[in-house]
C-alpha cells in the first residue's frame, strides 16, 4: 500500500514537473506581452512625445502651405476714394461752344441749344470706387519647388525625431521598468531573510531557556534583524522611487499600481540575440542625411535666384464715380507680371556660400556621428556579453550558496556547526540571490541598451 502512494506520489510529481516547464513559454510570453503594453501607453501618452508629434503637425501643415502655392490666388478687392483740391485743368468748353449755339439759336429762331459753362476738372476723383476680384497664378517660380521640397524635408526630420524619442522612451521605460521589478524582489529577498533571522532568534531563546544556548547568539541574531528591518526600509523607498518614474514615463499618477512580470531569471536566461542592424538606418543617420539634402536644396534655389519669376492674373469688377453702378462700370482685365533681380549687392553670391559651408558642416558631422553610432553599438553589445557571463555567475555562486547553507543547518541541528557558521551561511545565499537578481536585470537592461542602438524594437 504504501509502494502504491509512494508510485502515485512520484507520478503526480513528474506531472506537475511537466506543467511547470511547459507553461515556462507562457509565463516569458506573458510577461512580454505585459511590457508592450506599458511601452505601447507610453508610446501613445507621454507628454514629450505630444509635444513632439505637435511639432510633426506643425510640420505638416507647413509642406500643406508649400503646396497650396501652386493653386490660383483669387482676392476681392474694393477700393473707394473721394478728394477735394488738389491739381486740376480748366477745359474752356463753353467759350468754345457757345458761340456755335448762338448761331444755331439765331438760324433756327429758338433755344434748343443752351449755353455751356467752363468746366474745371480735378485729377483727384470724387466719390470713386473700384470693385474687383482677382485671379492670379504662377506661371514660372522655381522658389515654389524649392519650397515644397524643403517643408517635405522638413516633415522627414520631424517624423525622425518624433522615432528617435520614441526609441529612448521604449529603452527608458524597460529599463525603468527592470529597476521597479528588482526593487521589489530585493524587498522579497529582504524579508525572507528577515523571517529565517526571526526564526534563528527564536531557536536561540529556546535554547537558551533550555540551558544550551549562549546569550551572544541571541544578541547576534538581535543585530542581524535590526540590519535586515533597515534594509527593507531601504527597499521599500527604492521601491517607491522607481514607481514613480516609470509612472512619470507613461504620464500618470506616481502611485498608480504596477503589474509584476515575475521570474526575471527565466525571462534572462531566454534572451534571444539581437540582430545587429545597418547605421543608415539610424533615425540619426536618416536625419542628418535630410538636413544635408534640405541645404542642397538651398544652394539650388540661391543659384536660380535669376530665374524670372512670371504671373498672370485676371481682374473682373467695375468702377465708376459718384458711387454709380450703370452700363460702363463692368470691366475685365487680364495681365501678366515678370519680375527678375538685376543687382543685390552679392547678397545672393554670399547665400550659396554660406549655404555651401553648411553643407560641408553637416557632412563631416554626419561621418562624426556614423562614428559615434557604431562605437556605442559596439559598447553595449561588449555590456551585453559582460553581463550575460556575470549572470551564469551568479548562478552558479546561488546554487552553491544554497547547497551550503543546507548542509550548515544539517550541522547546527546536529550540533556539529556553530549558529554563526549558520549566520555566515544564510548571509551568502542572500547576497547570492541578490547578486542574481541584480544580474538578471542588469542583463536585460543591457539587451535593451543594445536594442535601442540597434534600432530594431518595431515602433509602429
């Protein structure tokens, strides 16, 4: 009977075994699934990256502005005037024409021609308007294309930097992220090893009650729990800070409450190599490479500065004294405008020049940058090796920690070692599991060091 529980027993073990390490994949998936959101809530609301994606419309809304030039311009326009003085002819029209009437009266014996006075007539008008729409549009501007081109350029740049924050807000926040998560395992660690001093006290007293212990392991045990209460204290604020900031990170209120993504050892061991990406792909390298085509650019419309610039317009409206609207006041009017520089003083000379040096600028930074870029790619994946071997160290240094302080306590509960041989033990495993936890997350926040230099995290 007791062969038959102790099969059973055996095979419901090995079950549960299986489970375990089939929902290993599960809980590694979970926990990413986990982080993507919050990365992906950061993504949508943290307040620089508003501020950026405003900065992108603004951008947008001025390549709009470049492209609105090449549609027709159509203007109303109304325009009264009324003046008195001013310069004027006198138009003798009546010594002139009344003697004709005269004669006319005096051959046909009546009045039907009357006499005419002198007129004086002003070069101001009185009470004159002109009503108009216009209609223009460029016919020849190269300064349009430039313009377009160079708001199309500016749009590019926005959309990078906008990338570019992204891709430090996703690092910030895993690493941020990371921090909370070993402060709070560290609380853990603290704590249980605040338990096992409690219970080590305990025995002690027993003992001590019994007349086989002695006053010094008490004290001793006194001491370790004081040390171990001031570290959770410390824990607990760390725990506290880290909250906060990555809360800050994802624009919310510091004390919101935080998922725990467990196991950060099996989630270290299950690292997947990162593919090393090409520099040009650098939201850097792209922008950079932007500003210098935005430059040459400008080195081109300097160039066609004497380019002749032509418009067209069409004016329909009407005009007319006295505020009078009759069968003479509509007029249409159609016109063309060319309009070419002839001396500026080298102004446009000294522009292609200064435009030029910038270019230059711009280049020797880019290679500056390229050079930057790939030493610091290459710095982080050397971090990233570095802690990987630390953390199968630290591995290492648990299991024999832990397979020592087993065998102390064999021995003190069989009298064989001493209750500070069980103090110095329980010591080692619990910088042991610290030393591991702070590795496993110094191992993720490695990798995700070098997924940001790498540029490979999908940001959408």
């Amino acid at each position: 009977m007791n062969l038959t529980v102790l099969i059973k027993f055996k095979v419901a073990f090995y079950l549960f075994l299986l489970v375990v390490i089939s929902m290993v994949p599960t809980l590694s998936k979970a926990q990413d699934d986990l982080l993507r959101a919050y990365i992906q809530h950061g993504l949508d609301s943290n307040l620089v990256v508003l501020e950026k994606n405003i900065s992108m419309e603004k951008a947008l809304n001025g390549l709009a502005v470049a492209r609105s030039y090449y549609l027709p311009q159509i203007t109303a326009d109304v325009m009264y005037t009324h003046a008195e003085g001013g310069r004027s002819i006198n138009l003798p029209i009546g010594d002139l024409i009344n003697p004709i009437y005269t004669t006319l009266n005096q051959l046909t014996n009546s009045q039907s021609f009357p006499q005419i006075t002198n007129e004086q007539i002003n070069f101001l008008p009185k009470h004159y308007y002109d009503a108009k729409v216009r209609t223009s549009i460029p016919l020849l501007n190269t300064d349009i294309k430039h313009q377009k081109r160079i708001q199309e350029g500016m749009l590019i740049l926005s959309q990078q930097e906008v990338m570019r924050y992204k891709r430090e807000l996703v690092k910030d926040i895993k690493i941020a992220y990371y921090n909370y998560l070993s402060a709070i395992e560290l609380h853990e660690i603290y704590g249980n090893a605040l338990e096992l001093a409690k219970e080590g006290r305990r025995v002690n007293e027993k003992l001590l009650e019994a007349g086989k212990g002695l006053p010094a392991y008490v004290i001793r045990a006194n001491a370790e729990i004081a040390q171990h209460e001031s570290k959770l204290v410390e824990a607990e604020q760390q725990i506290k800070n880290a909250r906060s900031y990555f809360n800050m990170l994802l624009n919310r209120r510091a004390d919101t409450e935080i998922k725990v993504a467990p196991n950060p050892v099996e989630r270290a061991e299950q690292l997947a190599d990162v593919s090393f990406s090409k520099i040009a792909e650098r939201e850097e390298i792209q922008s950079l490479t932007k500003t210098i085509e935005i430059q040459e650019t400008l080195v081109q419309m300097s160039k066609q500065v004497y380019v002749p610039k032509l418009n067209a317009f069409l004016d329909v409206g009407a005009q007319s004294e006295g505020m009078r609207l009759h069968s003479r006041s509509p007029y249409v009017m159609v016109g063309a405008q060319l309009k070419f520089p002839i001396f500026e003083g080298n102004r446009n000379k000294l522009k292609i020049q200064e435009h030029l040096l910038t270019v230059a600028e711009s280049t020797n930074k880019l290679s500056q940058v390229q050079q930057q870029l790939e030493f610091s790619e290459q710095m982080a994946k050397n971090e990233l090796e570095a802690m990987h071997k630390n953390f199968k160290s630290t591995q290492i240094q648990v299991d024999a920690a832990s397979t020592y302080q087993r065998l102390i306590v064999r021995g003190f509960n069989e009298g064989v070692n001493t209750y500070l041989e069980t103090i110095d033990a329980r010591t080692q495993l619990t910088q042991a599991k610290m030393s591991l936890n702070i590795a496993a997350y110094k191992l993720l926040a490695a990798q995700a060091k070098l997924e940001r230099e790498q540029a490979t995290f999908p940001i959408q």
